[in-house]
C-alpha cells in the first residue's frame, strides 16, 4: 500500500516550491505518481482541503504576507502569484479577506493567513532538551508601551533602547512590569520568524490605571488568557532553543494547543535595566 502521508508530504512540498509558478493540479498529480482524480481524493481526504482550494488560499496568504512585508507592486504580486491578471487577483484577495489588496496593505497587520500544510507523518519523540513550565490563567492587562513593526533580531534592540530611553516620561508607574507584547501573526504560530519576515511588537509596562500617555505610545488590551509560562536564562541565543522545543518536543506531549493570540515578554519591574544580550524573561505562550 502506498505511503499515502509521504506521497501528500511531497506534493505539498512540490506546492510550496512553486507557489510563484505557473502549475496546474495535473503537475501536482504526476509528481506524486498517481491520477489526478484518485491524487484530489487522498489529498482531500488527508489534508481537508480541496487541492485546488489549498493552492489558492496559500498563494493568497502568501501575497498578503508580501503586502505587509514588502513594497511589491499589485500588478507585479498578481503575477508572481500565478493570477492571469491584477484585476483576477484582487477579486480573489477580496473574496478571501474582504478587502482589496490596497486596503490590505495601508492596514500594516497580517490578519488572516494559512501557513504550509504539516501532514504529521510519525509521532515525535520527547527527547533532547528539558525545561520546565507551569501554567496561568491571566486577566486582561492594560499595556501602555511602543508599537513597532520590527524584524526578529535586527530591529527589536532598537525599539528597546528608544523605550528604556524614554522610562523618564512614566515615573508616575513606578514600579511597573516591563514586557514585550508579540502581536498575534498567524504566520508564526508554530515557527519563529525568518529574518526576513516583520511583525507587529510593543515594549512597554503593564498599568493598573492609566495616566499620561507620552507622545508616540498607546495602550493595549490584552485579553483573558491561558499561558505556559517558560523561563529563558541565559545567553540570548537560549530562546532559539526555548522556541524550538515549546513547537516540537513540547507542544506534541502536551494536552494542549497553542492559541492564536499574543505572546508576551515578561521581565522585572521598571526600575531594573534591562540587558538584552542576556536577554533573561519569562515567555508567556497562550495555550489552549
């Protein structure tokens, strides 16, 4: 019997690799060795998706990544994307996000996005790296802080030093929590960020009641939540490791799911410096 959840595992890597190509679903069917009638039915049965459907919502999720990513033109993504014109795209992009692609862009937040099909192929092992986490359900938090989009390593000490910069201006919270919101970005709910890649992000504190708001900050909301709580000593390039066993080790022998809201940041109070290159916090992961 073939090994249906290879073969599916391939096509969609075969997907992936030509998602700014011209292909039809009869190159998706021939690659994996098999009709396109019988391939459309196992996919459809392995993945949930309609091959067609997922070839779709994964070029449309790729160009909304690249709206907020980059400064690619409309007509130039129409293309790359495999759309005969700009006009057939922005009908696409706005059935699916409700918005055209303009819109989409001016807006500067990547709301919807489907990432690459993982077609779990043997369980993984809980071996390797050990580190232990307890569990909180938190109340909302006010968050007064700088919101950035930024890169994952070369803009976020930047946005730190201006936030540390301006501690002056929030006296009146003495005593505060500091923290780093990671704004929910469907894109990297189960990976870090490329280098490459940009996300929303906001230093700030966490108030009980709010005062002055300095010139340039916000407050934000966040929602009631259930967190794994992982604690990050250490040298900096720890995290790597932090993330790569919460996605894989991890989040597989647990009886839990990652939720789709925003991470935090959690470090001392404000009246501790911060030293990023140690970079020691604790890393609050919503959970569901």
């Amino acid at each position: 019997m073939p090994d249906y959840k290879r073969i599916i595992q391939s096509s969609v890597n075969y997907i992936e690799n030509n998602l700014e190509k011209r292909f039809s679903t009869e190159d998706v069917s021939e690659h994996a060795g098999f009709s396109l009638y019988h391939f459309m039915r196992v996919f459809d049965m392995l993945t949930g998706y309609h091959l067609k459907e997922y070839i779709r919502v994964r070029r449309l999720s790729e160009a909304a990544a690249k709206l907020v990513d980059t400064d690619v033109l409309v007509k130039e993504l129409a293309g790359k994307m495999g759309f005969d014109s700009s006009e057939a795209f922005i009908r696409a992009f706005k059935r699916e996000f409700g918005i055209t692609p303009t819109q989409y862009r001016k807006n500067n937040q990547l709301i919807h996005y489907t990432p690459k099909l993982k077609v779990q192929i043997c369980p993984r092992t809980n071996g390797g790296i050990k580190m232990d986490y307890k569990v909180k359900e938190m109340p909302e938090l006010t968050v007064l802080g700088l919101k950035k989009r930024v890169k994952h390593d070369s803009s976020i000490p930047k946005v730190w030093e201006e936030f540390q910069s301006r501690y002056i201006e929030l006296e009146e919270y003495k005593d505060a929590p500091v923290v780093g919101v990671i704004f929910h970005d469907p894109r990297f709910t189960e990976r870090a960020p490329t280098p490459d890649e940009s996300f929303s992000y906001m230093p700030g504190i966490v108030v009980n009641e709010i005062g002055s708001i300095p010139k340039g900050m916000e407050i934000y909301k966040i929602k009631p939540a259930k967190y794994a709580i992982f604690s990050n000593k250490g040298e900096k390039s720890n995290l790597c490791n932090l993330y790569e066993y919460m996605c894989g080790e991890w989040i597989n022998s647990v009886d839990y799911e990652f939720s789709p809201t925003d991470e935090l940041e959690w470090y001392g109070d404000i009246n501790t410096p911060l030293n990023l290159t140690i970079h020691e916090m604790d890393l609050y992961v919503p959970i569901k």
